[in-house]
C-alpha cells in the first residue's frame, strides 16, 4: 500500500521587507532576520513609553525653573511684578479649549470616525496656532509697555517661562502637522493602523501635558508674590 504524503507546511506569506509572515495559531507572524516566531505587530506602547520619557525630562527642567524663580522672588530687593498681558488670557482659552478638541478626535479615530477625527484635529492644530500667536502678542504689549527680559527678575522670568513653554507648543504644533498630513488616512494593515493610533494617543497625552504646564506657569506667573 503507498503511503500518504500530507504537507504540514503553514501558509507563507511573504511579506515587504523581504521577510516571510507564517499565519499560524497564535496570529500573523514574521520569520526570517533571526526572529523565528516573533509577534510582527507594532505596538503603541512602544510610542507612550517614548513620549513619557519625553515628559519626563520636560518636568525637570520646568520644575528645576520653578524653583528658581520662587528663590529668586523670596530673595531680591529689585523683584517688580509686571503686569500680566491681558492676551493671556486668550491664550489659555485656546489651549484648553484645544485640550478638549485633541481628545475628541482621539476617541473618534477609535470609533473609524474617519471624517469627525481630522475636522477635530485640524481645529486643534488651530488653536494651537491661536495660542502661539497670543504668546507673541502678549510680548509685543510688554515691549509697547517697555518691559523687556533685562528689564528685572520678574520679567526675565517671564519671558524665559513663556518662551520655553511656546517651544514645546511648536514641537507639538508640529506632531498634530504630521498627523494630519500622513496619518489621516486609514492605514490597508494592521501594523500600519497600529502605528497611527499609537501615534495619535501619544501627540495627545504630550498635549494634555502642555495644557496642564501651562495652567501651572500661568498661576505661577499671576498669583505667585
């Protein structure tokens, strides 16, 4: 009698990178390169862990200014608190306001609302244009007012927080510039849709952090001696 031949050869597929996928119980999965059996999803942890630390070493170096002025303020004759720009106040609306419009879009992106996430995170973006602007502004109304970073303590201290916090504003400005022009449509693979929601929790988590900052700078700046 002959003998059965059965080919027990999972399914291949051969993937861009000129590495093989085998689909086999546990999901899709790439071999070749050295890493037989290792998962080939992306994961977007890989994008909040990056951005945490990016938080992170932000914290410092605000906290480490912070601590600076309060020193400062407690310890010198010539401290004259300026008065606040009024244009502030414009400028912490956006900001918030844009807090609350990033997270709209995020959760849409989740549900495949396609269309509600990019009119969500454009509107975002400009507020973000708004906030950066009225920073410039309140600048200009200080220098009208012939109150300069050499002026004194307070307004060195001013321009230094508001200057540095409208850096990171910018990098952010930039991230939500990047999602819109290359993540706003849906990705044909997993991976691919992986790596824009990792993408899109992690501009959000460093925007809720810059809104956050920047209440704390604010109540600093206007309520601090």
């Amino acid at each position: 009698m002959a003998a059965t031949v059965t080919n027990t050869n999972p399914v291949v597929d051969v993937g861009v990178g000129g590495g093989s996928k085998s689909k086999g119980g546990n999901g899709f999965r790439k071999n070749g390169g050295g890493h037989d059996g290792a998962d080939f999803r992306f994961s977007p942890a890989r994008y909040r862990v990056g951005i945490w630390v990016a938080i992170a070493s932000i914290v410092m170096l605000f906290t480490g200014l912070a601590s600076a002025y309060i020193v400062r303020s407690a310890s010198a004759d010539d401290w004259v608190r300026i008065a606040m720009p009024k244009m502030l106040w414009l400028s912490t609306a956006a900001i918030l306001i844009s807090s609350v419009t990033i997270e709209i879009s995020r959760r849409s992106l989740k549900r495949n609302g396609e269309a509600q996430y990019g009119m969500w995170l454009t509107i975002t973006a400009a507020l973000g244009v708004v906030f950066v602007a009225s920073q410039f502004f309140a600048w200009r109304q200080l220098a009208r007012q012939g109150v300069f970073v050499a002026s004194n303590p307070h307004s060195a201290f001013f321009y230094l927080f508001t200057g540095a916090h409208g850096i990171h504003v910018l990098g952010g400005l930039g991230a939500l510039a990047y999602l819109l022009l290359r993540t706003r449509r849906k990705r044909d693979t997993v991976e691919g849709e992986l790596k824009r929601i990792g993408a899109v929790d992690a501009a959000t988590t460093y925007w809720h952090f810059l809104d956050g900052l920047w209440i704390c700078l604010f109540l600093l700046l206007f309520f601090w001696k």
